[in-house]
C-alpha cells in the first residue's frame, strides 16, 4: 500500500494534534470503506529530533491511535528524507523567546518506490480525505506487503532512524530493517 507521512513535532500547539485525529479518521473510514486499505500506512516523522525524544512521541502518537508509526533521527537523515518529500521545516524563536517549529502542513502520499506522488494540503477532514486518497489509489494501485515499504523508504536515507512499531510494542532504537522486517 501507499504510505501518507506527516511531518510535525509533538509540542504543535494546534495544527499537528488537528492533523493527526483526521489521519486517525481517514484510517477508521479507510477500514470501514475498504478493508484492503488497511494495507495503507501513517507515518509521523519529526521535525524536531533534539526534543522528540522515542519516548515522547510513543506517549504523543497513542493519544491519537496506536497505529500511527512515529519516526525520527538526526538532523542531516531528517533533512534528507524531508527534501526528498518537498517538506520543508525550521525552527522559530519568537521576540519573547519562545520556540516553536515552522513545516509544511501537508500530508505526504509516497508510493511504493519511495516517491511522494501526491499532497494532502489543509484543511485535513477525514471525508474529503478519503475521497482524495481513493481517487489517487484508483490511478495508483501498488501493493507491498507490512514494512517494506516503509523499510524501503527510510534505507535510501540512511537506513538507520529511530523507529517507533507501536502496533507491534515495539519501543527502542534499532535497525530500522531488523525492526521492520523481524
């Protein structure tokens, strides 16, 4: 299946927790519509390694749903992953010194070669959403099976992030393809 990849950072005040329970919407009706679109993937990455640390976004991404994976890594792997998605990031300090991080709201629709082939922009409703996705799916139907995908995705760019499997327990830094594919 097609991944959908969010790029985002567990401190988001509105726009990430928005866009997360409508990827948590658009996964329950994507299971309900079709049932092989289970094979569909969500994908958190982080755009803020130096604070989202493995543990913070487990606890961040099961608010949301379980199934959610959440990945980060060092700045020059996330740089890469996210110009290779036209994603773009930066941090921001404001005149009262407070901290936040700027990055595309978009959700990201990358094929099974790794390719973002499409963007989600905003407002993210999970209705509208599904239709989108269905009619790229009807143009682009592709079938890996689990984690290849994502292992796939991630090897081009290092093949080594933090990994979070949270619909498999799975919680601790690893390989990312001993993990994916174990």
């Amino acid at each position: 299946g097609l991944l959908l990849v969010y790029f985002g950072y567990t401190q988001c005040p509105d726009v990430c927790p928005t866009t997360l329970q409508s990827l948590h919407g658009l996964r329950e009706l994507l299971v309900a519509d079709e049932p092989a679109a289970a094979a569909t993937r969500f994908v958190f990455v982080s755009v803020d390694p130096g604070n989202d640390t493995q543990e913070r976004i487990g606890a961040y991404l099961d608010y949301f749903d379980r199934e959610l994976v959440g990945l980060t890594g060092d700045p020059a792997q996330l740089a890469r992953l996210a110009a290779s998605l036209g994603v773009m990031y930066a941090e921001h300090v404001d005149e009262r010194g407070v901290r936040s991080m700027d990055h595309t709201t978009s959700i990201i629709v990358v094929d099974p070669q790794g390719r973002g082939v499409a963007a989600m922009a905003g407002p993210h409703q999970p209705r509208r959403m599904l239709e989108q996705f269905g009619q790229l799916r009807r143009h682009r139907m592709h079938r890996v099976e689990g984690f290849a995908l994502l292992a796939f995705l991630v090897a081009q760019f290092g093949g080594f992030l933090e990994v979070l499997l949270l619909d498999r327990g799975f919680l601790a830094q690893a390989d990312l393809l001993d993990a994916l594919l174990a």
